[in-house]
C-alpha cells in the first residue's frame, strides 16, 4: 500500500461502519417487531 | 408487469421476500468477498491515482445506489398519490433511509478520495453540493414521513417532496458537463463508451453488482418489518 492507505483504509471502514450498521439495525428492528407481533398472538404461518 | 401488480399487495410481497430473502442474502455476502478480492487485492494501481482509484469501487457505487434509490423513491411516491398502492408507502419508509446511507457514504468516501487528489476534503462544486442536497433531501423525506400523527398524511408529503426533488437527480448527473467542477466528468456513463481500463472497470461493475444486491436486500428487511409495525398499529388502535 502507498502513502496514502489511510485513506483507502478509512473509505473501507465508512462503508463498513455505515452499511454494516444499518443492515444489523434492520435485522434486529424486524426482529423486534417480529417479537412483538408473537407475544400478541398476531404471528401466522405462511 | 403483472408481476409487479400482483407484489402490490402487502401480504404476497412478504411471502415473496421471505422466500428470496435467504438466497439473496448468500448472494450478498458471496459477491462482496469476490467484489472486495477483485478492488483490494487484484486490480492494479491507476497510473495517474495511484493507490486511491481503490476508493472508487466503494464511491461510484454508492453515488449510483443513492441516485437509484431517489429515483425509486420518486416512482413510489407517484404510485402512492396516484394510485394508492398500499405497499408503495411502507416501502419508500423503507427505502429512505437505506438511500440516505448510500448517500452518505458517497459522501464521504469521496471526501477521503478528495483530499490526496484535490488537497481537500471538499469544495463547493457542482457535483458535490448537488450530492450533499440529495442527502438532505433524503433526511427530509425521513423527517416528513414521521412528522404527522396520521401516518397516512406523513407518507403523502413525503411522496410530493420525492417527486419535487427528483429534478436533483439529472443536475448530479450533468454538473459535470454544466459547470466547471473540480470533480472528473463522467468516465463510464458515456455515449462514446467507458474510458476506464477493464482491469478497473470489471471490480468496478462487479462491486456495483455487489452494493444493488445489498440494496435490494435492506429494502426487502425494512419493508417487512414496516408491513409488520402497521400490522401493530392497527392491532393497538383497534384493540
């Protein structure tokens, strides 16, 4: 890597930390609302 | 097209993604580890950027995902105003803030590619206040769809202000060709064909294939779980 690595470095970590926290925000909000719809007996089979 | 009518309905698109959720996801993952072999590992060097043409296979595709997504949010906004699909409204919630993120790393990904190109983090050119408007513009459809108690009248704003503020989309596109920017013009969306080399331009698709896969699979999460939260809500208002 060059001089510059902590750049290249850093653009790889945004997209880590913004992309990877939104899909496990989304995985455990649908989980969540999953949950909520079982403890009120609103879950089904599909 | 039939096809897509039959998805309109909230309970066939759920059954829909639940099937195609798992494989897609697999998808996901298995193009990222080829997509990232391909940018870090494989591609060479540019002869004139250097190192720093890797923070383009992240940058390119996430300015295209933001803009397709604008767009999307525009086509679902006209479906809800004009023909009140009921899944069109729950999937713009959804879709918004998966837009936002796309956004936001373009943002700052290029930034990081500014600095040791430019000597700046930013500038206010053409392209780059144009990108920064549609990040806000995707914050304000977060915050207008939220803003009323009637989530109906919520998702209606927000659909009159994705259909306003798509005319942002082609000002990004052809800032470059406009107006002096500091920003490169277009090197692959080109009539004349792309101008990049096909060892960079193959990670470069590749890697875009990899952020739509992505794309698609957040926004199938994210509709569920809203099809679910309105399930909720009707349960709460009407027990």
């Amino acid at each position: 890597m060059s001089s510059y690595s902590v750049f290249i470095l850093s653009a790889y970590l945004v997209v880590l930390v913004v992309l990877g926290g939104l899909t496990i925000a989304s995985l455990s909000a649908r989980n969540k609302v999953r949950r909520e719809l079982s403890a009120r007996g609103l879950d089904r089979k599909r | 097209m039939a096809d897509l009518h039959f998805l309109a309905n909230p309970a066939r698109f759920r059954r829909f993604s639940q099937r195609v959720m798992p494989s897609l996801g697999f998808a996901t993952v298995l193009a990222f580890a080829v997509g990232l072999y391909l940018a870090l590992l494989q591609s060479p060097p540019d002869y004139q950027q250097g190192e720093t043409v890797r923070i383009m296979f992240v940058h390119v595709p996430s300015a295209w995902l933001s803009m397709g997504g604008y767009a999307l949010l525009a086509v679902l906004g006209a479906s809800l105003l004009v023909w009140r699909h009921p899944l069109a409204a729950l999937m713009a919630r959804a879709a918004a803030p998966v837009g936002a993120c796309f956004a936001l790393v373009c943002l700052a990904t290029g930034s990081l590619w500014g600095r040791p190109m430019w000597g700046t983090y930013w500038v206010w050119d053409a392209r780059l206040t144009s990108m920064l408007l549609l990040f806000f513009l995707y914050l304000g459809h977060i915050a207008l769809s939220r803003a009323y108690d009637d989530p109906d009248r919520g998702d209606r704003a927000a659909a009159i202000l994705a259909l306003v503020g798509v005319i942002n989309l082609p000002i990004i596109k052809f800032s470059v060709d406009w107006w002096n920017t500091l920003h490169q013009p277009a090197s692959i969306t080109r009539l004349e064909g792309p101008a990049i080399h096909p060892t960079i331009l193959i990670p470069l698709l590749w890697m875009a294939g990899s952020f739509l896969l992505l794309f698609i699979l957040l926004v199938l999460v994210r509709t569920e779980t809203e099809i679910d939260r309105r399930r909720l809500e009707i349960a709460e208002q009407s027990a």
